[in-house]
C-alpha cells in the first residue's frame, strides 16, 4: 500500500472556505470545499461523497492542490486528438487545390472533398474523413465555389448570332411614358 498523501500546511479549511467563496468557477469551488472537509478531520471517501466524486479523484485533486495550490483545482481544457495534417500536409493540399487536379493522373476533372481525401491518403498514407478535410480547408481560407457548368463544345459566336434582340428605341415605348402636355 502506498504512503499516503497529506495536505500542504500553508492553508487550512477556513481559507480554503473563503477561497470557494470568491472563486466564479463552479468545479473549483466544489474541488476547494471537498478539501476543506479533509482539513477538518473528514476521511477521503466522505470529501469524495460530499463531492460526488470517487476517491481516487479525490485524491488527484490533493496532489494538485499541493502542487499548484488553489489554482491547480480550475479545470483545464482537454487536449483532445491531434490534428491529422501537418504543415507539410496543408502545404501540399493548398498547392494541390490551387493547380487543380490533372485528368490523366488523378481521374478527375474537379477536386471533390472525396477524391482529396483518396489523394491524401495516396499522397502521406494519412487517413481522413471528408468533414476533417473541408474543416482544414475552411481554415485554410478556401471555400466550396463550383463554376458554372460549359459544354466543350459550345460556340460563343454562334449564341450571339442565334440571340433575339429588340429595337433599342421603340416608338411605342416613347409615346407610353411621354409627358401629358
């Protein structure tokens, strides 16, 4: 069984109370009034039931009190996974997007979120999902804009010619919205 634990000297219970008093983070406080009861004879396992927490939190909890004091009992942020593109990745993807992909090598004619993923996976043997990719694209600066669809084959000259067109001044116009005398 290991030794156990005991609390820093430097505080007691009532300033560990007041400090649960000023403190505006709700988790600290709790954390802060769980250790206060240890101060005033409490075992561990009733600060963990006045808590709702299990002992072995509890006992986090007085290792980081005694480490970092008041402070170390505010919650921090989760780190959460690790991106999956480096900047090498995002460096290749920019310059991937901005060239456009070549028919030929990549069997497409436009980039779609699906055959970058395959392109990446191809590319850095990084797996990733269509949502992750067009999140570091947005972040990226890069937006979903497709133009407007032309047939290969499609004749401007001839659009022009086939155009109906009306008079530019028709008499019937000017006599409509003319001035009443």
């Amino acid at each position: 069984m290991g030794k156990a634990l005991v609390l820093r000297v430097d505080y007691d219970a009532r300033t560990l109370r007041r400090l649960a008093k000023a403190s505006r983070n709700a988790d600290q406080t709790r954390r802060l009034l769980a250790l206060a009861a240890i101060y005033e004879g409490s075992s561990r396992g009733e600060a963990a039931d006045l808590a709702a927490v299990t002992r072995q939190i509890v006992r986090d909890w007085v290792e980081r009190f005694n480490a970092e004091g008041p402070d170390g009992l505010i919650a921090r942020k989760q780190p959460g996974t690790p991106r999956r593109l480096n900047d090498e990745h995002r460096a290749a993807l920019a310059k991937a997007v901005d060239e456009g992909p070549t028919p030929w090598r990549d069997g497409v004619v436009r980039w779609r979120l699906i055959d970058l993923v395959a392109w990446m996976y191809e590319t850095f043997g990084v797996s990733s999902s269509e949502d992750i990719l067009g999140r570091e694209l947005r972040e990226m600066g890069y937006r979903r804009l497709t133009a407007r669809p032309r047939h290969p084959g499609h004749d401007v000259e001839a659009a022009t010619a086939f155009k109906k067109t009306s008079p530019r001044n028709s008499s019937k116009s000017d006599k409509k919205w003319a001035k009443s005398p």
